[in-house]
C-alpha cells in the first residue's frame, strides 16, 4: 500500500469556493438590476407587457364564467395584484441601476478631471518648451540673413577681376617700400644711440 505525502505547509491546497454563491455579494445582483432595468426601458417589454394586459382582460370578460380565472365581476382582482407586484420591485431595483450609474459616472467624471490636469501640464511643458527654442532660435542665423549673405558672395564672384598691375608700378611700389623700411630702421638706431649717450 502506498503511504501518501501530505503537502507541506508552506503549499497550502487552494481554496474551493463554495457550491451556492451569494447573490447579494459582490456585483452579481447589481449587474442583474440593470440587466432588469434596461429591459424594461425597450419597446419590446412594452410591446409585451401590452399584450399580456390585453388577452388577460380579453379571456376573463369573453370567455364563460367557468374558464374565467380573475373575473370581471370581481374587477381583475389578480392581474392588479401582479402589476402592483410588478411595479413595488420595478421601482427599487431601477433606483438602484440609476445608482450604480451616478457612481460610474462619478468613477468617469474622476478619470476625465485626472486626464485633463495631466493635458493641461502636458500643454505648460510644451509651452515652455516652445518659448525657450523661440529665444534659442534668436541668436541662430536665419535663412533671410544666409540667402543676403550667399548672394552678396555670389556678386562678388561675379564681379570682373581687378586689373594686375605692370612690372614697372609693381618695382615703384617695392621701393617706395623698402626706403620706408630704411628710414624707420635709421630712426629707431638713431634714438637707441641717443639713449645711450644720456644714460652711460
């Protein structure tokens, strides 16, 4: 025979939930209220219910006295009962339907309020975000400023090439040049010479 283990105690068995459920916990019976309330509120329930009324009263005022089971004499004493019934139950388990709907639209209302304050500080960031690029973009070149200073580049490429000057103004240009670089040559030995004999 084989010996069982036992689970440990560390791994309990899961729980078994139990064979009836409730139908007051939980959602169960708030979701059929207004399964209930939303069926009443179609034409078709009226349709129906229009007809029901209507063989009702038919069978019990045409038929024999025999056959009749709410008789006229008795002014349908049973189907006032089942619409008075009927209408005692309609009415709370509508007020409770139209509950679960204010607190839906509440849940809804939160949600929207929550949504809109995260827009809104979505919508700040972006703003500011936009007004620092705009100051940024104030110290960057614009294309106005680039295309005037492409073309004034292009007109003076464009432009004819200054003449070159004659081997004879290029040797007049070099001598007027280096006699400048003599004088200032002969001046500045000139004063060093004079500094020296105030200063032996």
């Amino acid at each position: 025979m084989a010996e069982r283990n036992p689970s440990p105690l560390d791994d309990p068995a899961p729980r078994r939930g139990p064979l009836l459920r409730n139908p007051f916990r939980g959602d169960t019976f708030g979701r059929g209220a207004e399964g209930f309330a939303r069926m009443m509120g179609t034409p078709a329930f009226l349709v129906g219910m229009t007809i029901f009324c209507a063989v009702w009263l038919t069978w019990n005022s045409v038929m024999p006295e025999s056959a009749q089971f709410d008789p006229r004499a008795l002014n349908f004493t049973l189907l006032t009962l089942i619409l008075s019934l009927q209408a005692s139950y309609a009415a709370p388990l509508l007020l409770l339907a139209q509950n679960r709907q204010d607190d839906r639209d509440k849940v809804q209302l939160e949600q929207d309020r929550q949504s809109n304050e995260r827009n809104h500080a979505t919508t700040d960031f972006i703003t500011r975000e936009i007004a620092s690029l705009r100051l940024a973009l104030n110290d960057v070149a614009t294309r106005d400023f680039v295309r005037g200073e492409l073309r004034d580049l292009l007109e003076d490429l464009e432009a004819p090439p200054a003449p070159a000057p004659d081997a004879d103004t290029l040797r007049a240009i070099l001598r007027e040049e280096v006699e400048a670089a003599l004088v200032r040559r002969d001046a500045g030995d000139g004063a060093i010479s004079s500094k020296e004999q105030h200063h032996p």
